[in-house]
C-alpha cells in the first residue's frame, strides 16, 4: 500500500491511498484541475482513481468532490449525516454510496473502517484503510483524541494525524475570539501538544510512518510541530521520524 498527502491546511485537504491497481482518495478538498495537477506531480492521474471517500461536509474536504465524480464517473462514499450537510454543494454525484459509521466494509483490495471524531459538523469520520496486511490511519479534524482512536490508531503502521496549531500562537494570533474558542475547544481542532502525547502512547505500536496534517499556516510552524513530537518522545527511537504535511504542495509517495 501507498499513499500521498497531495496537501493539507485550512485551505484544502486532499490524500491519495493505493494497492494494487485500485487507487482513491480521502477527501477532495481542492478544485479538481488542482488535484489533478497534485497527482500528475506523483506521477499519477485522476482518471486511475476509483472512488472518494468523504471525512465531513467542510469545505477544505469537498470542494473538488462533485466535479471530479462527476467527470471521472467515481462513486462518493460518505455516512448520510454528511452526505446530506454536503448535498448542496457537492451538486450531483455520479454515485452516493453510504456507509455506517464504525462499520467496516470492502472495497476492490481494500477494508474501510470509518470511525468517529470529534469536530463541529454532522457526523464526521477518520478512516483506517488496512489492504495487503498493512494498515492507515486518517485523523484530522478532531478536537481531542478518544479512547476509540487510540484503540484503532494504535494498530496502525501508517499514520495521518493533526496538529492543527500551537496555544501560544493561536492565543496571540489575528483570529476573532470566537474562532480561537472554536480551534481549541474538544469540537474543534488538535494542538501540537496533544498531537505530540498521543504520538508517544503509540510508541509501542507498529507505527512505522507519521504524517502530521492539517497545519494551520496562521497559528503553527512545522519546526513547531516536530519539536514538540520530538520533546514527547524523549528521543525514543521507537518514534518514526515526523513529517510536517504542506498545504502548498504534495508530499512525497509513502510506501508502507
């Protein structure tokens, strides 16, 4: 299995996961001749993909969904609480294909396990994508970290994670009041602090690459993140090396 952070931020979420011949995505939220730019940088093509996989109905996660299902004929697989938040703005779909959130199900080399966040929308999921007897984790968008996710995540050996923004930063930084209450609340988004703590509680998992996702390019740094990765982990060599995903551009393809 391989996959692709083809960028991360509040500006655009997009990540690409392949076995086999079959190829998708977890979310879509760039234009599509922007995601389509994205992969031909990893020397793939949207026209390789078979289907998309919806996290929540915000916009940096769905805004190139509907255009590329629609060109590329790709069914669009989401909980109904967010299919139906996101209808509107998805417009038509070539395929609506619902799963149940905390129900496994197969696809084409594939086994899906949707599971629950905890961020301000209708039914917002992270996924583990296990194929070939390796598995991913997805979390972003989360305000606090649950025992389900360390149950699940902690089995992985590749892993997604936010990281979203650093207290000091954010508290000091330009965004009104209410927002601030909003990234930092249990419904809102990951600090580096505790990004870096649950990082060291899979110390003696499988974990074998950190990715760490959705940096807010107002309230973080990357030397930000990775040092507080580095501080939790106390230079325990068990730690994998993290890796800051970029907003602007794709990350590097990831064999696991």
């Amino acid at each position: 299995m391989k996959f692709c952070v083809l960028g991360s931020g509040s500006r655009g979420n997009c990540t690409y996961i392949e076995t086999g011949n079959t190829s998708i995505l977890i979310d879509a939220g760039f234009s599509g001749k922007e995601i389509a730019r994205r992969l031909a940088l990893i020397n793939r093509s949207p026209a390789q993909l078979r289907a998309i996989f919806v996290t929540h109905e915000h916009n940096d996660h769905i805004a190139g969904v509907g255009v590329l299902s629609r060109r590329f004929q790709l069914p669009v697989y989401a909980n109904i609480g967010t299919f139906k938040a996101s209808e509107k703005k998805l417009g038509k779909v070539f395929e609506f294909r619902e799963f149940c959130t905390g129900v496994t199900f197969p696809f084409a080399g594939f086994e899906i396990h949707p599971f629950a966040v905890s961020h301000d929308t209708a039914d917002p999921v992270g996924f583990v994508v296990q194929s070939d007897g390796r598995s991913l984790g997805y979390c972003t968008d989360t305000g606090r970290i649950t025992k389900l996710m360390e149950y699940l995540l902690g089995r992985c050996h590749g892993l997604i994670l936010e990281a979203n923004h650093d207290p000091g930063m954010l508290q000091d930084g330009p965004y009104p009041l209410a927002l601030k209450q909003r990234v930092r609340s249990n419904m809102g988004h990951l600090a580096n602090g505790d990004a870096a703590c649950f990082v060291r509680s899979l110390e003696k998992g499988p974990l074998q690459t950190l990715v760490l996702a959705h940096l807010s390019e107002t309230n973080n740094h990357p030397d930000l993140v990775v040092q507080a990765i580095q501080d939790a982990c106390n230079g325990n060599c068990c730690c994998p090396e993290p890796l800051p995903a970029s907003q602007a551009s794709p990350g590097p393809l990831i064999t696991l």
